[in-house]
C-alpha cells in the first residue's frame, strides 16, 4: 500500500500501517468527558436558570468559534491564515476552553486522522465506520493504538513554545478559574451551565458533526485514492462554526474559509473577514490560492453563483 500524508508533520514508512491497530479505553479522557456529561444531565434541570442559559449560549460561541474552529484548526493546525503572536495564543486558548485537548494534542489527533485517511485504507476508528453508540463510545473514551504508527514531528516554532507546552500541560486545569469565576457572580447555575454543560455539548457535538461528516451528506468533490471521504452535514453549518462543510475541507483543507457556497453560513470565516479587516489577519489562504490536486475530481454540478466555485468547478 502505497503511503501518502498530507501534514509536514507527519513522517510515514514503508512500515506504517494506518489499518492494524486497537481501541483501548482511556482512563482520563474517559473521566474527564463522563464526569462533565453526568453532571450537565443530573445538575443541569436542578440549576437552570435563563441566565445561566445564556451564559452557556455565549461560552459555546465564542470557544468553538474563535477558538476551537478559528484558533486551534485554522490557525494553529492548516496555518491558512497569519496573524499576531498574542491573537493567536488567545484562539488558541478560548480553544484549550471547549475542553477537548490541548494545542499539541489536538494537532495530533487532527494529522494523524487526516493522514490515516487520506490512505487507500484505514483502521474504523479513522473512518467513523462504526454503528452510533459504538463510535460514539470510541471516539469519546478511547483512544486507538496503531501496531505500526508513523512518526509525529512538531515544527519547531510550536515544539519550543512555552505558552503552548504550558496548554499542553495545564488543559483540563484551565477549567478552574472559569468555574470559580462562575460561581461567584452566579451559584451552581453558572457553575454547572457555564463549565459542565458547555463542555459536555461542545466535546460531544465536536463528535457528532465528525461522524456524520464522514459518513453521509451532501457532496461536490471527492478525493480519489482516499478510503474516507467528507460530507457536508447541512443541519450543523450554523453552530459548528463552518466547521460540517466537510467535504469543502476535504477537498481544500488548506482553505481559511469553509463554506463556499451561497447559504453555507461559516462564522469563523466571518470572524476571520472581521480580524482581517482591523488588521489583524492577512495571508488568509482561500481554494483559489491552492495548488492542484490531481486527485480532486468533483462529482455534483454545485457552486452557482459562487464566483469562486465556478471557477474552481470550471478548472476541475
């Protein structure tokens, strides 16, 4: 089998194998997203409250958006666009907040993926194959060993960042002063609606919007050679933040913006527009800036008054 990765970072053998390998349970992630889901069920109806309520609303906005979807994935992970150190860190961190990983772990887990499917195949757990609770129950409390992993390699500017080994260290802590926070301007209802219930919806709709993303939905482009495709989860395209035009992002993955068609809201391109146009952002990398893919074959007549689409479409 013939191995390919679209990530630097990834250095892959003619040893590495993305197929063989096993799911194992996962102690503290496994903890960490239990005790954060059990007390969102059993302490959110005690303590609702509509200004907790929205405290929620506003905390999932903001973390998955600036953070999660703008900082941690197309900031710190494809680099598609630049901007200052100190805007960055904060992204970064308002992503460490949605309570997934941290910075260097969730590169991790992103390249490895992305490479495992960009091969002609991979193990399930890559691909999502799974039937619901299952996947769910994999790709929530477990993490999946490879017999033969390829090698993960950390560009320098990231590997010697103190603020970001510090994240690193520190992700699930970074919770703490948050839910101090809470409780002292607002009781249980901001404690338990503001950390528990936001991570627990956050972590686990972040799963929600994968497996469907690489299951099933609307398609314009396929990836020839690759065992798993994208899918665009229509339904998620408001509160992932961009984030369910995945078959967009499988076909551009280097792309700033992720919606590419009339009525494919995508917020974090919006806040990207937004930071570039006070300064704050520039060399925003869009698919027309991209390099061919001969792989890259579409397979739907999309992209109608979408000038960059259409000529995108034109040139496929």
């Amino acid at each position: 089998m013939q191995l390919v990765s679209g990530s630097e970072r990834i250095i892959a053998g003619a040893n590495c194998d993305p197929v063989q390998g096993r799911v194992r349970w996962a102690l503290a992630k496994s903890l960490w997203i239990g005790a954060m889901t059990a007390s969102a069920l059993v302490l959110g109806p005690l303590h609702f409250t509509w200004g907790a309520f929205a405290l929620f609303i506003v905390t999932c906005g903001i973390t998955l958006c600036a953070g999660h979807s703008v900082g941690m994935h197309r900031r710190l992970i494809h680099n598609s666009f630049a901007c200052p150190l100190w805007l960055e860190y904060l992204c970064v961190y308002l992503g460490v907040l949605v309570g997934m990983a941290g910075p260097i772990g969730m590169i991790r887990l992103h390249d490895m993926r992305d490479w495992a499917q960009r091969q002609p195949a991979c193990h399930d757990y890559f691909a999502h194959r799974a039937g619901f609770w299952r996947d769910g129950w994999h790709q929530l409390h477990c993490r999946l060993d490879l017999r033969s992993p390829p090698e993960f390699l950390l560009e320098r500017r990231l590997a010697n960042d103190r603020v970001y080994a510090w994240m690193e260290r520190t992700w699930m802590l970074q919770q703490l002063p948050w839910a101090l926070l809470f409780f002292a301007i607002g009781g249980m209802p901001w404690l338990v609606w503001g950390v528990a219930a936001r991570v627990a919806v956050c972590v686990t709709g972040h799963w929600l919007v994968g497996h469907y993303a690489h299951r099933e939905g609307g398609q314009t482009w396929v990836v020839s050679g690759a065992c798993v495709q994208g899918y665009d989860v229509k339904l998620a395209g408001l509160i992932s933040m961009g984030e369910s035009w995945h078959n967009n992002h499988h076909a551009f993955p280097g792309s700033a913006r992720l919606g590419l068609e009339p009525g494919q809201v995508d917020l974090g391109w919006m806040l990207l527009v937004a930071f570039a146009r006070v300064g704050l952002a520039w060399n925003i990398v869009t698919p027309d800036e991209l390099p061919h893919r001969p792989a890259l074959r579409r397979v739907a007549e999309r992209g109608e008054g979408c000038p960059l689409l259409a000529r995108l479409l034109a040139e496929a």
